[in-house]
C-alpha cells in the first residue's frame, strides 16, 4: 500500500510538470519599492532607488498571472542610526508557488544625518537700475525671513537667502511674487533643502527724481498737404524725454513739450525731419546717457498719403476661353462694380479701365454660374462686385444643312452671274449633257 501511494504521488508530479512546467526567467518588470522613513530627528542625503529587479522561478500558470502588485519591496530605516548603514532590501511575494531566485539591490547603502532647521532673513537683488531720471527705494519683504531645514552637513553652508527683482523700465511701483534660493559663501545655489516658503511677496517703490519730469513729444504741423493729400499720421521719435530744470518750472509744463512749428504745405509725400524743441527757459533734456542738453531735437515723420473715397461704375461682363463652336449669354449682362482709392486717380477713371471678365474655359454647353474677374488700375481696390457671381449659358452656335435632292450645276454666263441650270440625260442614257455657253463669255 505505501508503493503504491508513492508511485501515484510520482505519477501525479510527472503529469502536473508536465501540464504546468516550471520556468526560471527574469521579470520584465520593475518592483516599486516603499521607504520606511528613519527616526525622527534623523534625514537622509542619499538618492534611494525606486525599484528592483528579480528572477523568478515559477509554474507557468503562475507566471501568467504575475503583476507588480503581488510583490512587496522594502527598505526599513526606521530603526537605523545617524551615519553610513546597509539595508537589506526586503522583497515579499504573495504567491507561495514564485520563489524569488535572484534581487537587484540586495543590499542598500543609506547615510543618515542629524535633521537642522535654521531661519535666515531674504536678501533681494535689484538685476537691474530703473529708468533715467527715476530711482527705487528699498525693496519691501513679506516674509521677511524664511527657514531652510535639512541635513545638518548641507545646512552648515548656507551663507545667505536670496530673491531676485527686475525693474524692467517701470516707472511706477512693481510687485512681484518671487522664488527664494539659499547659497553658500562662493554663491552656489545649494540645492536639496527644504525651503518654508519657497516664494515671498516684494514690493519695489519707483520714484521720480527731484527735478526731473517725464514728458512726452507734441509735434506742432502747419499748413495743408497738396490738393488730395492729407496728413494721416505724425510720429515722434523718441516720444517720451526726460527734462531736469528748476522744480517750479518744471511744475508748469502740463506734461508734454512742443517742437518748433514744421511747415506742410502743397506736401506730397513723407516729410522726415530732426526738428527741435521748443523749451522753457533753465530747462534741458537729459540724454540716454546721463548728460543734459538745450539744444536738443526729436525726429519727427510726417506721413502724407492721397485722400481717399469711393466710387461705383457699371462694367458689362466680357469672357475669354470660349470655344469658337459654341455661343454665350451672361444674366446679368452687365455688373456693378464699386471702388475705392485715391481720389486724383478715381477722377481719372476712364471707362476702358475697368474690365469684368468671365472664364469660360472648357465648359460645355448648358447654365453655369461664374464668379467674374474684375482688372483695375493700379492704385484702386475692390470694394464690392454686384452681383458676385453671374448665370452664363452656353449653346452650340446653328450650322446650315441641306434641304432638297435636286442636282444643279452651276453655269457661269459672260457677265459672270452664276445660274442653276438643270442636268439633261439624252435618250439613250449615256453622259449628262449640259448646255454650253456662248463663244464670247467671259470664264473666270
């Protein structure tokens, strides 16, 4: 009876090997791994690896149903002091069938330190200087300190906390929310630290100097531009100066300064000039770079352009590409068109230059809706064409056919008139005869 129950525990192994046979082979997959934080008042500096690799051994039904998610990997440090440790990497399945034959870590190496928590104040650096004839006060700080807390190695380095503010040319009080960085005594950014709060609200006062005002540029335009010619644009450059003079004074100028009057008159085209300045007396205007002059001009660009209007002219409607065999209409046969340009040349506007043309190029017979092609002068533009499209309707042009079965000959006479003249048969049916013309007619 025991053979015999070992022999069919034998028989049952061989046929379940044999349905199911073991694999050994690595998982294709990576084992998340969890981190047991360490004691309190320890942190670690180490990048810790964030999964491991097996090779299993298992049948293969149990490999068909493998996933990440059977596995457990973990390093414990909760239980490890300060300094350099190894860690055993843990690795727990929950099919008792997989047996775990090779794990990549095995082992981890962590270096715990002594967790420091230090609060250093925020020094803000203005990246750049505001515009000329302004100055900035003190940047403003909220918070005005921030705490930096990590392992005690990396926190002994920090030397200071700093945030950064551009002005950019404002010339009135800036806010900014800016980020917070910790360097060291050689103004590395040291990174890996925990920073409460990372960013900080700063607040920056530009102010005007005494003495100083902003204005901007009036160009002053006398006269009329030639008849159909208008001014329809002045630009000043630059168009803001900076001006320093005594404070009263100052006081008075209502914000702009003018230039010398500039003459338009039976202008044509653009007018670009340096013009100068008309200013008060003991004012001057402080150059880009600091210096101050009374002599100064802007440049000033006048733009004259032709006066515009609008005009409506009734075009008939030709094509091209037709084929000679076939014959065309157009509903309408004659369009509106309405343009806009130039006066001097819509008053010029002669009735050949504007053509409204149909492309009838290979279309057939039968009705077609066609968008005509409106020619103008150069100079004019198309407002509108009414209608925009046009019925055109194509047919084969009529060709004469014959009506009678009667045969005539042709008989020229002396005058050179031509009469039909009937074919005669003699009685015996031979050769037509056709009667002869006279001895003194004229054959062309």
């Amino acid at each position: 009876m025991m053979l015999s129950l070992v022999l069919a525990t034998l028989v049952w192994i061989a046929a379940t090997r044999e349905q199911n046979p073991p694999r050994e082979d690595d998982y294709s997959r990576g084992i998340p791994i969890k981190i047991i934080a360490p004691a309190p008042g320890l942190i670690t500096t180490d990048t810790l690896p964030e999964s491991a690799r097996v090779r299993l051994r298992a049948p293969q039904s149990s490999w068909d149903d493998l996933t990440p998610s059977k596995f457990k990997a973990t390093v414990d440090l909760s239980q490890l002091p300060a300094g350099l440790n190894d860690v055993a990497l843990q690795i727990e399945i929950s099919d008792p069938q997989v047996e775990i034959v090779r794990q990549t870590p095995q082992v981890v190496t962590v270096n715990l330190q002594v967790e420091q928590t230090i609060t250093i104040p925020v020094k803000v650096e203005i990246m750049d200087n505001p515009p000329l004839g302004y100055v900035n006060r003190l940047p403003i700080v909220s918070p005005a300190a921030i705490t930096v807390t990590g392992p005690a190695s990396l926190v002994s380095q920090v030397d200071e906390a700093v945030s950064e503010i551009f002005i950019r040319n404002s010339k009135e009080t800036i806010e900014y929310t800016r980020p917070v960085m910790v360097r060291d005594r050689n103004d590395q950014v040291l990174e890996g630290l925990t920073i409460v709060p990372s960013r900080i609200q700063l607040t920056l006062a530009i102010e005007q100097r005494f003495g100083y005002k902003d204005v901007s540029v009036s160009a002053v335009v006398q006269g009329q531009a030639a008849p159909g010619y208008w001014v329809n644009n002045i630009a000043v450059n630059p168009p803001r100066l900076i001006v320093v003079g005594n404070p009263d004074v100052l006081s008075a100028i209502p914000g702009f300064i003018e230039t010398v009057p500039i003459n338009v008159s039976q202008a044509t085209e653009d007018i670009v000039r340096i013009v100068p300045l008309n200013l008060p007396d003991g004012v001057t205007v402080v150059l880009p770079g600091g210096e101050t002059t009374g002599a100064s001009g802007v440049q000033v660009i006048i733009e004259v352009a032709t006066i515009e209007s609008g005009q409506t002219v009734q075009r008939p409607i030709t094509q091209q590409g037709i084929d000679p065999i076939y014959i065309w209409t157009a509903a309408p046969d004659r369009t509106d068109v309405i343009l806009s340009g130039p006066i001097p040349i819509l008053q010029s506007l002669k009735s050949g230059d504007v053509n409204v043309i149909v492309d009838l190029f290979g279309l057939q017979p039968g009705v077609h809706q066609v968008r005509p092609t409106v020619f103008l002068p150069d100079g004019l533009r198309l407002e509108a064409l009414l209608p925009e499209t046009v019925e055109v309707k194509i047919i084969l042009a009529l060709t004469p056919t014959p009506t009678s079965n009667l045969r005539v000959t042709p008989v020229v006479t002396g005058t050179q008139r031509v009469s039909p003249t009937p074919t005669i048969e003699n009685a015996r049916g031979d050769r037509p005869v056709t009667p002869q013309a006279n001895e003194d007619s004229e054959i062309p």
